[in-house]
C-alpha cells in the first residue's frame, strides 16, 4: 500500500517544499513594518480624500473624512454599475444622412405580365391554372385547395405526364419579350430593346430585367434628374390569358424596382400599370446599414452560394430548396441550386408536404440574429412615387393607329406606357450606429472615478499593488507560519507507527 500511494504524495509534497523554499528566503514583515506600509499607502496615494482620515489628529474630522470618502466611493460604485448595465443593453442610434452626386446608379427593374400564359397553351392544357397553384407554393406558403373542380383531371394529368417540364412549359408558352410586346425602349435618349434584358422566372412566370448583374447598362451613371427609362409595352390581351374564375382579372404590366444584385420580389413590392395608362415613376435611393448582433439583428458571416449578395429573399430561397432537395431528391422550379428538376408528381406528392412541415416546425424564418435568415446588414432600396394619366391622347391615339395599323380600340386595350426617373441626384443613408461605444464606457468610468473620487488609471494601479503586496505577506503567513503550528502540536503522535504511514499518506 505505501508503495502505491508514494507517488501521489511526492509531486505534491515537493512542489511545496519548493515554494515553501522560495518564500522562505523572503522575510515576513513585522506588525510594525506592515502597519507602515498601510500608513505609507494612506498618506501618498492618488485617490483624494484617504490621506486626510489618516492625518487629521481629531476624530470628528476623522469620522467626516471617513463619510466623505465612503460616500463617494458608494456613488462612484452605483454610477459604473449604471453605466456597465446601459452598455450590455447594447443601445443604438440611427442616423440619417443626405449625399448629394453628380451620379448616381441606375437600379434594375423587372417586368412581367398580369397574364402569364398564352391562350393556345391555356386551351391544350386546361389544368395549367391548377398546376401553377401547386407551383406557386414554392414561394409563398398557401394551401391547395382540393375542392378545385378539375382535381380528378388534375391527378390523372400528374400521372399521366410524369415527364412534363413545367420550366420548359413556362418559357416557352409564357410572355416573351421581342419587338411586338417590346414597342419602345429609351434609356436616358439612347435607345434600348429586348436584348438589354436578362430572363428571369418568378411567381409571374416569365419575368424580364433591365439592368441586370453584369448588363452593360449596370455600368452607366445617371447624371440628369427628371430623366431615365422609358418603355412602351403590347400586353396583347387576346394572345395571354389568365383564368378569371381563379382571380386573374387584370390587364397590363407589373414592375419591382431592386437593386441590381437583389432578387425581384414582385408580390408585396410589385407596382402595376394598367393598359391604356401612362405610369410615371418617380424614385429615390434609401440605402441602410444595420448593426450586427448584439447591437442589431444582422450576421455578417452569412454567405448565399447561388446569389453574390445577400436578401433574405434570395436566403429564403435557398433554405426551402435545401430542405426539399433532402426529403425529394430534386430542386423545384423556381428555387436556386444545381439539382435535377422535379416532376409535377413530385411537386405533388413530395414538395407540398415538405413546404408544409417547414412552415409548421419554422425551419426557413426571417428577422431576428438566430433566424434562418436574419436582416441584411447593407441593403439599397427604391421608395418610388406613381401617377397615371390616360395614355394615349385622343390625337396620340389617332397618330398611333395609323403608325401600328391597329384599332383605337386595340391601342386603348393593349399598349402600357413606363417611365422612371430620379427626383434628384441624391441618395439617403440610415445607419443604426452603436449607442455606446468601449471608449465612450471607459471615459463615462473614468469621468465619475475622477469627479467624485479624484482616481485615474494611475490610482487603479496603485490600488492593485497594495492589494497584491498584502495578499502576497498574507500567503507567506500561511505557508510558513500555519504548517509550522500544525507540525508542533502532531508531535506527540508520532510514536504512533500506523498512524505516521497513515498521515503521510
């Protein structure tokens, strides 16, 4: 047993003989020295108002010294404590700033049509309205409705078209954008045409981009207020259709203003213009800058691997097509990756329940730091203000009738005027900023050590010393003063064989 438990004693045993040896060759101070060295600390320190209660003779001027002293040292306590509990409530301001330019960025605008699919295509396949349901939940959670009266062809079409590509459909029967439905393109009077937009899909269907990513027209500046796009759009109401017993009533144009790098969203941000109306837009540029967390709600660290920049919307995406792509095995329309497209059976069978459990267990959020996808820190935004005034003139209408050789009635029903311009060559900047920043705390601590206790860093470090010699004396003490006592008075058991082994132990 001594043989066992040696080993573990003998480390211990000499580390502290060897501490002991080294504390031993310092000497410990005499009451007198200590209380010198207190008296010596009092009467020479920084802070104000301790050597005035060690060298004031009466007590009364003693005792009011002492109040004093305490008083502020309680008060300069409560205020740090204030000042540390307002900080880690990581307060922000926001503030608002106006920069004048002598350019400024064009932003990219999306256009799609009220009507999504052409008329021969709705009429071949009659369930496409129904299909498209089950399609558009992949952007916005919604039930589909089983009471629709063409269910049952609706299963029996999902069964019996198991290869039909509703990507391809959408392209190729949906709004296009060529010389017909693209009458007139002006771009700040250099004209513009079909070819300086970029394709994209969105809950419209076939959707178009002027100033897309990498587009030439993305590297131009606008220098003139007042002035900017100017587009003539053929809707052509008798070639699109949209089934009105589902809601689609309208007739024209939508249009999201976003930045280049942004992903349209056009429902909740879209902006329609009727046929037969001139919509002029007026716009401004918000940019705004968000603290991180704690400050704010943003998280730097995020990176989107399908977009260069990150949007919650375009983050939202991406969460719905990961989960989808583990339970399916496929990426649904719309939705961003490189993965094999799904099926309308799929769609069906799979996607919708997917979406459904994400929306009940709340896999894909938005908002808060700890969200799927929290709040941008830097995001450019469009604020736009919209007119009308009916488009053509009863001459213009004239004048075009002849130049198209279409009806006036044609003319009033089909053609759909834009134009968007700058208010100014201006742009606003909304930064949330830190309320309290680590020098401000530090000089808000150092302002009331000063003001009620005459302390700077030079005091603190004093203080520190003090406390690290007297700490330092009082372990001198016990390490050499305290085993000594002990061994005196376990003297008269060390006749006691056992019990030596026991305690050595």
């Amino acid at each position: 047993m001594e043989q066992i438990e040696q080993p573990k004693a003998s480390p211990e045993k000499g580390l502290l003989e060897k501490l002991k040896l080294c504390l031993s060759k310092k000497p410990l101070p005499s009451p007198t020295d200590w209380k010198k060295f207190d008296h010596d600390f009092a009467t020479s320190t920084s802070f104000h108002g301790v050597h005035n209660i060690v060298r004031n003779q009466s007590r009364i001027r003693k005792l009011i010294w002492l109040a004093v002293v305490l008083g502020s040292v309680s008060l300069v306590v409560w205020q740090i404590y204030s000042r540390l509990v307002n900080y880690f409530t990581w307060p922000t301001t926001t503030s608002i700033e106006v920069q004048y330019v002598e350019e400024i960025d064009f932003p990219a605008v999306t256009f799609c049509n009220l009507n999504r699919f052409q008329t021969e295509a709705v009429a071949k396949f009659g369930i496409i309205f129904f299909l498209w349901n089950i399609v558009y939940k992949v952007l916005h959670f919604q039930e589909i409705k089983s009471n629709y009266t063409g269910f049952k062809e609706a299963v029996d079409f999902l069964a019996s078209h198991q290869n039909f590509s509703i990507t391809e459909f959408v392209k190729n029967n949906g709004f296009y954008l060529n010389n017909s439905t693209l009458m007139e393109c002006d771009f700040f009077g250099k004209p513009c045409g079909p070819q300086d937009f970029a394709h994209v899909f969105t809950e419209y269907g076939n959707c178009f981009t002027f100033n897309h990513g990498e587009n030439i027209q993305a590297k131009e500046k606008v220098s003139v207020s007042g002035r900017g796009l100017s587009l003539l759009f053929n809707v052509n109401q008798e070639e699109f259709t949209d089934n009105p017993a589902l809601g689609f009533v309208d007739a024209g144009i939508i249009f999201v203003i976003h930045s280049p790098n942004k992903v349209p969203q056009i429902d909740g941000l879209g902006l329609s213009s009727p046929v037969g109306m001139h919509a002029r837009v007026t716009i401004s540029q918000v940019k705004t800058v968000h603290q991180e967390y704690p400050w704010g709600e943003c998280n730097p660290n995020i990176k989107l691997q399908n977009f260069s920049t990150y949007s919650t919307s375009g983050c939202l995406k991406e969460c719905k097509a990961q989960h989808i792509q583990e339970q399916c095995g496929c990426l649904p329309f719309l939705l961003p990756g490189n993965g094999i497209e799904c099926d309308l059976q799929k769609f069906y069978d799979c996607v919708s329940p997917t979406l459904d459990f994400i929306e009940v267990k709340g896999l894909c959020t938005m908002g808060t730091h700890n969200s799927s996808c929290p709040v941008p820190c830097e995001e450019t935004e469009y604020p736009a203000t919209i007119s009308y005034s009916t488009f053509p003139s009863q001459k213009a209408l004239k004048y075009l009738s002849k130049k198209l050789n279409q009806s006036q009635e044609y003319i009033r029903e089909n053609l759909v005027n834009i134009e968007i311009n700058y208010s100014d060559l201006n742009y606003k900047i909304t930064q949330q900023q830190k309320a309290v920043s680590v020098s401000e705390l530090l000089a808000d601590v150092g302002g009331q050590l000063g003001l009620f206790c005459g302390a700077s860093m030079i005091t603190i470090i004093e203080i520190i010393e003090y406390i690290f010699t007297n700490f330092y004396w009082i372990c001198i003490l016990f390490l050499l003063k305290i085993p000594e006592m002990t061994q005196g008075v376990s003297l008269p058991q060390h006749h006691l064989g056992k019990g030596n082994r026991i305690e050595e132990c």
